[in-house]
C-alpha cells in the first residue's frame, strides 16, 4: 500500500528539525545553558523540551512506555517548565553537542516508529482521557510544536544577543 502521507510527515518531521539545529548551530555550551533574557528558559532547556515532547507523544501513539535513561537526558518533566517539586535542570553546562545528539536519537525513534505505518494507520484513533485524536494530527501537532518553539527559542536568541535580527537561520 501507498504511504504518501507518512511520506510527507517523516519528511516535514526532517525539515523542520534542519531548521531548528541550523539556527542554534554555533552556541556555545555556555549559551544553551544560560537563559538569554531574563526570566526565560535557556535555549539548552528548549532543546531538550523538543525531546520531551517527542518522547511523550511516542508513548501516546504507540502505547508503549520509553525508556528512562532518554527522559532522563532530556530533563523530563523537570527543565522546562517543570512539574512542582520536580525541578531539576543540569547543575553544569552540558556539552552542546549531547544537545543535539539527544534530541536526534529520540526523533529517530520516533520516526522509526511511524516508518511502520500505512496511511490508514495514520487514521486510527488514539483516547486520552476525554479526547480522541488520530496518529496523524499527534504528528502534524509534533511538528507544528517544534515550529511554536523554534520561533520563540530564535526570538530569545536574537534579544539576548545571540543572534542578530535577519541572520540566516535556514538551510538554504
């Protein structure tokens, strides 16, 4: 059977983290690591919440618990905005690359996963709680989050001086 759609979503899953690793290549591990503006997460814990949030949807999709050491590399639930009581961000920098090499390895867990589908799968019905959803939108609403926080990770960068307004961000 045909998966152009689980085609264009493992695609458009790709792209758009490109996007979000081209415009923060180039930090330091100094500059993930402290907030840019006041008040804010750092970039570092923005990063990281991409990888929290694959992992969480993972586990919705495909009903299946994660493994703890990858939530434990992400600061789940505990770096950006974290349940009370459970905070815990890094007590030093990480290495920018751990950055980096953590949120790849989850996304392609993910995308393993939905290399499984057919475009009927992407069709099914997933209950959580009081709603019901379909694998397709968890994956559309994936990759319409990274873009909500690209846009504020870059916003913050520029106005702590991270990056200049109208610095390319792409990959061109």
């Amino acid at each position: 059977m045909e998966q152009k759609q689980v085609d264009l979503l493992l695609y458009m899953l790709d792209d758009i983290r490109k996007i979000t690793l081209a415009g923060v290549r180039g930090l330091t591990k100094e500059q993930l690591y402290k907030s840019p503006v006041e008040g804010e997460y750092p970039i570092g814990a923005y990063l990281m919440h991409l990888g929290e949030a694959d992992l969480g949807w993972l586990e919705v999709i495909s009903g299946e618990e994660q493994p703890a050491d990858l939530k434990k590399q992400t600061y789940y639930e505990t770096w950006f905005d974290p349940y009370p009581g459970k905070e815990n961000p890094p007590k030093t920098p990480p290495e920018a690359d751990e950055y980096v090499n953590t949120i790849t390895e989850i996304r392609e867990r993910l995308k393993k996963y939905i290399m499984s589908f057919t475009d009927d799968n992407l069709e099914e019905i997933i209950v959580r709680g009081k709603d019901k959803i379909t694998k397709k939108w968890i994956i559309y609403h994936l990759i319409e989050h990274e873009a909500h926080t690209r846009g504020q990770m870059f916003l913050l960068m520029r106005k702590g001086g991270l990056k200049k307004q109208g610095e390319n961000n792409r990959l061109d």
